[in-house]
C-alpha cells in the first residue's frame, strides 16, 4: 500500500507547505529541517525521520508545523514497513489538524496493513468525509 505513497507524498508536501507556512510559521519552524522533513529534500529515511523529530520536540511550532512534522514522520515509517509507529504519528497530525484527510487516510492503510479493519474503515470514512476524491489521490 505504502509503496506508491512517496511520490503522492511530495505532492501533498508543496500543497502543505504553500499553505502552512504563514508569518508565524515562517518564524518558528526552520525551513530546512520542515525541508527535510516533509521530503522535498530528497533525503535518506533516516534524515527525513530526525528532521521531523526536531520540528516537533524543538517546541518552537504551531499548530499546522506539528502538523505536518508528525504527519511526514509517520508516512516515512509507513513507507519503511513501520507502521505501529506510524499510526501514533497519524494520530497527533490529526490532533494538530482534525481536517487533514491525507492523515485520516494514511492512519486508515496503515490499520488496514495491521489487521484492524474496523479502525481503517472509521478513518477511511472519515478521510471521505473531508475528501470526497481522497482514495483517487493515494491510489494512483
């Protein structure tokens, strides 16, 4: 399922990133570690993964940085077969953003790939519910 999601990814990155980053974000987050992070650095997993852990532990983000930070941290473990800790990092993205449908939907694969079928459907549905053409986005 997480296989193609790296490409979709980069896509959400400069959507999310044209749209967070605002006069307070600009300020907080260091745009190299969100560059990092949110994958347009075309970094290992590894960097990718620490960048993201310093945005959300540096305390210096709002609400839409964490947001995104805890986001692409978790879609990176998902895509590297980690998916008991991508589902946490789902969670806090929605957390920060309780509109964000790409995180309903990865939270949603990654409980699919886990064996909770109940769990993956409440958030496919909830993701739908946001993005009515969600599922056309990830499954390109």
């Amino acid at each position: 399922m997480f296989t193609t999601i790296r490409a979709v990814a980069v896509g959400v990155s400069v959507a999310a990133a044209a749209f967070s980053v605002g006069p307070v974000q600009a300020q907080t987050v260091d745009p190299l570690q969100m560059k990092l992070c949110d994958g347009r650095g075309g970094v290992p997993d590894d960097v990718q993964i620490s960048a993201c852990t310093r945005i959300i532990k540096s305390g210096r983000s709002d609400a839409a940085g964490l947001n995104i930070a805890y986001f692409y941290r978790g879609l990176t473990y998902a895509q590297t077969g980690r998916c008991r800790l991508a589902i946490p990092d789902f969670t806090a993205a929605i957390r920060y953003d309780p509109k964000d449908p790409d995180a309903y939907w990865s939270r949603h694969a990654c409980k699919q790939e886990l064996g909770d079928t109940a769990g993956a459907a409440a958030d496919k549905k909830a993701a739908k519910a946001i993005d009515p053409k969600i599922e056309d986005q990830w499954t390109q």
